[in-house]
C-alpha cells in the first residue's frame, strides 16, 4: 500500500498535501497563528473580566465616571471599541504580512498548473 504523502500529484493536478508541508505554507500559518491566538487570548481575557466585573463587582461598574456615565458603561463600550480596533490591526497585518505570502503560494501554484496543462 502507497502512502498518500510520497504519491505525486495526479496528472495535470498538484499535491496539495506537498504545498501545505512546504516551508512557505507553514510560515503563512506560523504568522497568521502568530497574530491570531495571543490577539483571541487576550480579547476573551477582557471580555471575561468585564462580564465578571459585571457579575461580581456591581458597585465598582456603577462608579459614575462624568455625570451618568459609569465604570461599566465605560467598559461596555469598550467591548466594541476593542473589537474594531483588532479587526482594524488584522486587517493592517493581513495585508502586509500574509496576503505577500499566500500571494507567492498562490502565483506559484498557478504556474505549475499552466505548466501541466
């Protein structure tokens, strides 16, 4: 029995499995985990300290900061500040640290399509 991994590509197609072991591919991956994980870490720790603020520290999230505006209120909004602002810093990352690479990947994998064809 042949291993899936030495078999070459079929005629005229490309061994996917051969481009997603490439040292190419896996520094697309290694970048976008890079970026990706500590970022979703470190949101899920804010969130949680906000719904726990919330559930356990009532009287601190109901501080009034300027007139009616509280700690809570404050942190609330801040969810959604956070959230667009790490959308806003991936997007800035993604175009110039990944889409260069997958870009390569990309024009590389075309190419020996053409080549096969």
């Amino acid at each position: 029995m042949s291993d899936a991994r030495t078999d070459t590509a079929p005629p005229g197609g490309i061994d996917y499995i051969e481009v997603e072991e490439s040292p190419r591919f896996t520094e697309l991956k290694r970048k976008q985990r890079g970026f990706v994980f500590p970022m979703a870490v470190a949101f899920l720790v804010w969130y949680f300290a906000y719904v726990l603020l919330s559930s356990f520290a009532p009287e601190f999230m109901a501080q009034r900061v300027w007139g009616d505006i509280t700690v809570g209120l404050i942190f609330g909004l801040g969810q959604f500040v956070t959230t667009f602002a790490i959308t806003m810093t991936y997007v800035w990352y993604a175009n110039r640290k990944l889409d260069p690479i997958a870009e390569e990947i990309r024009e590389e994998l075309e190419a020996r399509q053409e080549a096969s064809v």
